[in-house]
C-alpha cells in the first residue's frame, strides 16, 4: 500500500528517546539519529518533522514511561515526609541500575541543555519539572509535612533526583548513589534556614 510506513514507528521513537538521553539535545546530531533509530534522514523527517519536534516526542514518551513509576512510589500511605523522599529516590536509583538505558535522566540533560532548546521544548522540561515538584509536595503533605516543609522538602528531592542522575553521568557507583539517596531522606522534617 502506498504511503504505508515500513518500520515499527513506536519501535523508533523509543529509539531516538535514547539518542537524545545518551547524548542530550545538542549532541544528538541527526547522524546520530539516523544511526540510532536505523531510520534514513527521509523517513525520519517525514515522519516526526524536525529535530525539535523528534526530541520533544522523544521527551513526552521519556515522561510516559518513568513518571508512572515516581506516581506510583508517591501514592503511598506514607508513615513520614522522610519515606515519601526515600521512595522518590528510588524510582531514580531503580532507573540508573538499569543497564538497558543510558546512564542518567532525558529531562535531567534537557534542563542543562535549556538554552539549546526552542521555547516550546523549554516550556516542555520546565512544566515537567513543575509538575514532579507539585507531586511530590502534594504527597509531602499526606505525610505530615507543613505546607512550608512540603515545599522545600520537594525542592531538595528533585535537586537529589538530578544530582543522581548527573553523578551516575560521572561514572558514580550505585552503592554511592545509594548513600547520596539515603542521606536526603534522613533530612529532619522540619528545615532550618541558615544565614549565609
């Protein structure tokens, strides 16, 4: 049938999310790409459009696959804001140990890489972002937390979240990451500022 595409295009998406994870959006040259997904530079195009758009299908399934795994470790019941963290952390030590993906986090590269991006795609990391912060404040305060507590506690998780994801970028061992993971979580639940 004409027009008929010859490749599994779902097979190939998921393909070129891994591209764009190993090597973040200003290194995933369409070389690259084309390499990656076993895709001509026509069929690539023809069917995702261009490279913004192919990254941020790539990033919208990258979502799709692991923010299942952060809700469902957020949906507790949860005896104290510490464990909420520590399940958070987690879904991320569960996802670098993985050996079948790159080391690291799609959306973690994609926010150092944000001035690379079009403004749809930075719109795309930040709402992201936004949106896990916004979750797990919300499952913060189930466990007991303040709406202060939840809040800056949400801020530290996802920083730990994306220091992980840069350190196993590093070459760090699980067993540090652990500890890095572990750490976090025994913040006291009630922050104290300090003057700088």
């Amino acid at each position: 049938m004409a027009g008929r595409k010859q490749f599994d295009v779902d097979e190939a998406l998921r393909r070129a999310m891994l591209v764009f994870w190993r090597w973040g959006y200003s290194e995933a040259s369409i070389d690259r790409l084309t390499e990656g997904t076993g895709l001509g530079r026509g069929s690539l195009y023809g069917t995702f459009g261009d490279k913004s758009n192919l990254f941020r299908k790539s990033l919208l399934r990258y979502a799709e696959t692991y923010h299942p795994l952060y809700e469902q470790a957020l949906s507790g019941p949860h005896p104290n804001p510490s464990a909420v963290m520590a399940a958070f952390l987690q879904v991320s030590l569960n996802r670098i140990a993985d050996p079948k993906v790159p080391d690291g986090c799609l959306l973690t590269i994609s926010a150092t890489q944000f001035p690379a991006l079009d403004a749809e795609g930075q719109a795309m990391v930040r709402g992201m972002i936004d949106l896990l912060l916004a979750r797990l404040a919300q499952a913060l305060r189930a466990a007991g937390a303040t709406e202060q507590e939840a809040t800056e506690l949400a801020l530290c998780t996802l920083a730990t979240n994306k220091s992980l994801a840069v350190l196993s970028r590093a070459g760090f061992a699980g067993k540090d990451l652990a500890t890095v993971a572990a750490a976090a979580a025994r913040i006291p639940t009630t922050p104290t500022s300090v003057d700088i």
